[in-house]
C-alpha cells in the first residue's frame, strides 16, 4: 500500500549475488479476530480448531477441553456456526464481513497517512491473512520498525493479548527482528468516545421510532477471567459511563450487557439476550443496540445482535428493534484509527 522501501545503506558490501537488504520504513499492521474462509463445515471447523485451541481463549485444563474440543464441539458446531456465517457473509469477494471491513480500515488508513513513508498492512489472528506472514511481508518490504495494531478497543487477554503472542511468535523466528510496538487499550479515549457518540446519534436520528432504552453489548468472557485479574471488565464500563455522560443520558437510557457466552460456565452479567428479553415482557416496545467493543461489523454483531436479538426481542413482546453500526471505515471511524496510529508513532515518523 506503500510505494517500495528504501534499501539498506550498507547493501554494497554484501557478498555478490546476495539480494539487497531493504530498511527505512515504518510499517503498520491492523488486526482484528479473523473468520473462516468459507461457509462450509470443513472451513468453519478448521477455523474454529484454531479459535478454541488458544490457550489464551479457553483456560480450561488441556486435557479436559482436548476432549471437550474434538469429542463434542468440532463435531456439532460447525454447521450452526456455517449457517449464522452463510446469512451475514459477502457473497460478491466471498468473504466474511470483517475481513470486508478491515480491508477497508488499512486501505483508508494508508490514504490518511500517505507520504509519512509508512506501509500498512493488515492481519487476523486466527485465519487469513495471518499476523506472522503480515509481519514478514512488512520487514521484506523495508519495514525496520512496525505498530502492531489489534484493534480491540477495551483489552482482554483472550483478545488483545493473544494477538500481541500472535506478532510476538512470529519475531522469535526472525534473526534480523523489526522493532515492534503494540496498541494499548483505547477504552477511554476521548476520540473513540466521540466517534460512538457521534455514530450512535445519527443512527438514532435516522430510525422511525425513538428507543426507550439503548443497550451496550460487549462481547462476554468467563466471570473467573475477571477474578484473575482481567480489566475486560472494568474497561467496558468505563466505556459505557463516558458514553453516557457525553449524551447526558441517565443510567436507564444506556444500558450495559455482555453477550456471546459459551458453555455452561458463569460468563461476566448482565447477559445481552436476557435483558433484551427482560426488558419486553417488563413493558418496553421500543430498543436499540450500539456494539462498542467491536471495531468491525461481524458475525456477532450482524447476527446475533441484528437478527437474534430482534427475534429475542419481538418473542418476548417488544415491537421495534434496531442495531447501530460499528464504527467500521465510516469517518468517524478512520478518524479513531488514524488518531491512534499517528499517536503511537510518535517518534518515529
């Protein structure tokens, strides 16, 4: 995305026939979770093998989820999970949405940046394009220093950290190692909160009804992540109470859940399905929902929340139900990310 590296002043003295050793730039990596390649069960299953076998995303003795993995779940989930990737999926790149999108982020990004002698790329954590062939492809392009950027606004080990090991592991294989720095949380950064705000109000504006309560749903973990000393937790509430306090709404208005639990385990409450089911037997007709610790539509948010959590809704009596988009590439968006790149590359460029 970058026009091609400068070459190493030293490269005259390498031995004839050695390829020149290219340095100078500055590359820039964005993240994100990954999906599989494709709808069907052999794709979803390879995909999901990767996902659950972190162990930083499943904490349950080896020996116990090995069983649990390949005797129960890669046998049952992955046509459910093909089917929910299936109703969201890009059919015109064949691709899934999040793949769609952080495309999207790098490219825009590269065009805000443009002229900084900075190459961006980007990556998935599980899947492809995967972090340690990204890494190799920025250090062969003249990258000597690199921002890993995992774009998970709130940080939690089965997330942020995972994808830090992911760039971590693959500079263990290098002998000449780019010089790395990584993404701190962005939870309470006051242009992140404004760019939510922003985009939360004029999806409001644009719906036909006004919500008499709008839900923040965070993807969930095990509450003894957060008994470990996780902030996932805290971070996410954070979130929510700067949000909340730039519209000036009350505590009733906008509300927190955690959505997405798995197993039978006690995940972080309250539950994102059983408030919104909670709430329209209790009398509420009209909801909205806004994804903040997403910062890309996905599988979690253009099915679960867009389309499960309306039928959860509508079953338990409430009438109109709308999901707000993530920030995605919008501007707003590009703005955030485009703020913490420069920030981080201070220094540096």
């Amino acid at each position: 995305m970058d026009a091609r590296p400068e070459t190493s002043a030293g490269e005259n003295h390498l031995p004839q026939g050695h390829p020149p050793v290219r340095t100078g730039k500055v590359g820039v990596l964005l993240a994100n979770l990954g999906s599989p390649s494709g709808t069907d069960v052999p794709a979803v299953r390879r995909y999901l093998k990767e996902f659950l076998s972190d162990r930083r995303v499943i904490e349950t003795p080896r020996l116990l989820w090995w069983l649990i993995l390949n005797g129960i779940v890669l046998r049952t989930r992955p046509p459910k999970t093909g089917h929910a990737y299936s109703i969201v999926w890009n059919t015109e790149r064949n691709e899934a949405p999040l793949i769609t999108i952080t495309r999207a982020q790098a490219e825009k990004l590269a065009v805000a940046i443009e002229g900084d002698g900075i190459v961006v790329d980007w990556a998935m954590r599980y899947g492809a394009p995967s972090i340690a062939d990204r890494i190799a492809a920025l250090k062969d392009q003249g990258c000597d220093r690199i921002l890993f950027a995992a774009l998970y606004p709130q940080y939690a080990a089965a997330t942020t950290a995972t994808a830090n090991d992911a760039a971590f592991a693959a500079l263990q294989a290098m002998r000449w190692q780019p010089a790395i720095r990584t993404l701190p949380p962005y939870h309470d950064d006051p242009v992140y909160i404004e760019a939510l705000a922003n985009t939360l109000e004029a999806g409001l504006a644009a719906l036909d009804f006004e919500p008499e309560v709008v839900i923040a749903s965070f993807h969930g973990l095990p509450r003894d992540y957060l008994d470990k000393g996780d902030p996932y937790h805290c971070q996410c509430h954070k979130t929510t109470r700067l949000l909340r306090e730039r519209l000036g709404w009350p505590k009733e208005k906008l509300r927190l859940t955690f959505q997405s639990r798995f197993g039978r385990a006690e995940w972080l409450q309250p539950y994102t399905d059983v408030t919104i089911a909670e709430l329209a037997r209790g009398g509420v007709r009209n909801i909205a929902l806004i994804t903040p610790g997403f910062s890309a539509d996905c599988l979690e948010t253009l099915e679960e929340i867009a389309i499960r959590g309306k039928e959860t809704f509508e079953e338990a009596g409430g009438k109109r139900y709308a999901m707000i988009p993530c920030l995605n590439d919008s501007e707003d968006g590009m703005r955030v990310i485009t703020h913490l790149v420069r920030r981080e590359l201070q220094g540096w460029v």
